[in-house]
C-alpha cells in the first residue's frame, strides 16, 4: 500500500480526491489538510510515503514545504498539483525537492502514475507541460562535459560560478550550454533541464539546493 497526504485547500478538489483515493486498492489516505501547517505536521507526525500538495494555500505553500521535507530528510516524496503549467513553477518545485508535478486538470489515471513513480523514487512530469524536445523518440547523447556543465546549471550555479569549477571560461559553459539545447530542441535551460530528467540523463538526487546562489 502506498501511504497519501492530500493537502489542498479547495474543499471540492480535495473532496473529489480524497474519494479517488479511498477507491485505489493499492492507496492508503493517511491525512488530509486544508492548509501548509496542517499538511507540515501530519508529514513530520507520521510521514507518508507520498505527499499530494497543491502549490497555493494558506500556511505555507506546496514548494516551502517539500523544501522543509527535503531539509529535515524526511523520507515522504512530493507531488505537486498546480493549475499552473508555466515552467518557473515546475523548476521551483524540482529544485525544492519534488518528485512529481502534476496539473489538477490532469486525468486520474495520469495523477495515478505520478503517485506511484513518485512512491518508487521516479521522476513524474505532467504531460501537458511542454517540452520541446522531450518527445523524440532519438536517443540523445550528452559529452561528459556537456552533462557536467547542464547539471551544475540544474543545481543553481551561475555561469561564472560553473566556469570557475570546472576551470573553464563562461564563454566555454555557454557553448556547452548552446550544444545541450540543440541537441534536445530546448528553448532554454529550464526546458533542457526538464528534458533531461525526463530523459533520465540527470536525476532528482543529484540536485540540490544551492544556499550559495540567489538564482
């Protein structure tokens, strides 16, 4: 059984997921929260294998709290429901330590596998979220530099901050960079760092929160 926290403070939504839920053979509803110190409390009290969270609501929205999860280590793993299917919000929500990112117009049986990929440590990207390349169906091969230079970027860093690791020029980073995008069909560096978790070319546990850097 996969063990669920919902937490989302429109009371319709939550009550028409809460019955999805309770109808999955294979889910447990262990807590329900209208609000992000409600859901905080149930996850640290008993934490849930995953944590349903909208992004919006009172008392802390869904990104501040899989950021506080993902500092205190707990072992819960976050999916987000958004009505909101800009880029920014799924980049924020990876970089604060979500696993899934789900739209709530998504189907239940989309929402289904995002649970489940999430519960075995899987990367879950809404389908309707676009990403230029992620669909083609030719494998696309990074250099190792090329993947070194797009992962630092996926953790925060700086072109300058990057160039200065590596000991290379940020004129060098950015032409990898230039490489990355051709090679996916990416418009930018949000879309090929979603490419490429799609892709599974770089994974959710090789970032990280980087204190040292405002971007």
């Amino acid at each position: 059984m996969i063990r669920i926290l919902l937490a989302d403070d429109h009371p319709l939504t939550r009550a028409g997921l809460v019955a999805w839920i309770e109808g999955e053979p294979d889910f447990e509803l262990v807590a329900e929260a209208a609000d992000g110190e409600s859901a905080w409390r149930a996850m640290t009290g008993s934490p849930p294998d995953v944590a349903l969270l909208d992004i919006e609501m009172p008392g802390g929205n869904g990104i501040e709290i899989a950021e506080r999860a993902a500092r205190a280590h707990l072992p819960t793993r976050v999916v987000m429901l958004t009505a909101y299917r800009a880029q920014q919000y799924v980049m924020a929500s990876i970089r604060a330590g979500a696993t899934g990112f789900v739209l709530k117009t998504a189907p239940f049986e989309q929402l289904r596998m995002a649970v489940v990929s999430a519960s075995e440590g899987r990367f879950y990207l809404d389908s309707s979220v676009s990403l230029a390349g992620a669909g083609s169906v030719e494998p696309v091969e990074l250099s190792p530099r090329e993947k070194e230079v797009l992962l630092l970027t996926a953790q925060g860093m700086q072109g300058h901050r990057v160039a200065s690791l590596l000991s290379i020029t940020e004129r060098t980073v950015g032409a990898h960079l230039a490489s990355v995008y051709n090679k996916f069909g990416a418009k930018n560096k949000t879309e090929a760092i979603l490419i490429a978790l799609k892709r599974g070319i770089i994974f959710l546990d090789e970032l990280h929160i980087d204190e040292g850097d405002g971007s």
